[in-house]
C-alpha cells in the first residue's frame, strides 16, 4: 500500500503518452478506453481509464499505477450522489484521490474544484482538465469527441 505522500508525488510527476499520437477522440457513449503513460524519468507507467454512459453527461476518467493497480485519481461526472466512509454525501460531480483506507483507496470524494474542473459538463474540456490535474505533458495532441 503507498502512503499518501508517494501517492501525491506519482500524481504530481510529469508523464508522457506511451505511443505518440497527433489526434486522440474520445470514446462515444457507452464505450470505454484506456491509455498508457510513462513518467518523465522512466520509472513508472500509468494508465488512463476513459468512459463515458450511454446517457449524456455522465463520464469517468481515472489514474491508476499500473504494476500495482492502484487508483490515484477518479473524476465521475453525471453520476449518483457518492457517499463517503464517514457517511457524508458529495452530490454532483466530483473527485476521488487516493487516500489510505482500509480496504478501497478510492472510496473518499471531494467535490470537483470549479478552478481547476471549468466546464464538468463538457466531455472533452473536462479530460483536458484531467490531463492537467496529473501532469500529463499534452502538447502537439488534438483531442476531441465524434
């Protein structure tokens, strides 16, 4: 299990694409994909999770380490109220970082922070915003949906 601290410093590390791409479109309703990421120093890989509802706004994009398959980051958009172990709600969009728990890392939510989420309704804003949030160098990437 990583502490909190390595958990925020992987987030916090620069991390490139896997494979170089020009365009990225995003997945349509009701599919899913995944993308590969290295960091900056070559000592970690990550992936990407996409998914997106079938029902319009609602979409899930996450940061997971891949060798230990461990959730950093989740950000859910359209989807039910979340209840956190304490039992308070965070209704609406919202964030999950990782946070040592007993059993799940990724059960604690926050809500979306309006000054780094701008438009949570908007699909492809809301991923490039993501992209920002862990540190994933996006230059010379179009990225767009159908």
């Amino acid at each position: 299990m990583l502490t909190e601290k390595e958990a925020q410093e992987l987030i916090r590390a620069l991390k490139y694409f896997h494979r170089k791409m020009q365009n990225y479109i995003l997945p349509d309703p009701g599919k899913r994909d995944q993308l590969d990421l290295i960091s900056d120093d070559g000592k970690n890989e990550f992936k990407v999770d996409l998914n997106q509802g079938k029902i319009e706004p609602k979409f899930t994009f996450q940061l997971r380490l891949n060798h230990a398959n461990l959730i950093l980051v989740r950000v859910d958009v359209g989807g039910p109220t979340h209840e956190n172990p304490d039992h308070k709600k965070v209704q609406g969009p919202h964030i999950h970082i990782y946070k040592q728990y007993k059993s799940r890392e990724d059960r604690w939510a926050y809500p979306l922070p309006k000054n780094l989420f701008v438009l949570s309704d908007d699909y492809v804003l809301t991923f490039i915003n993501f992209l920002e949030f862990v540190h994933v160098n996006k230059s010379g990437i179009n990225i767009d949906s159908r």
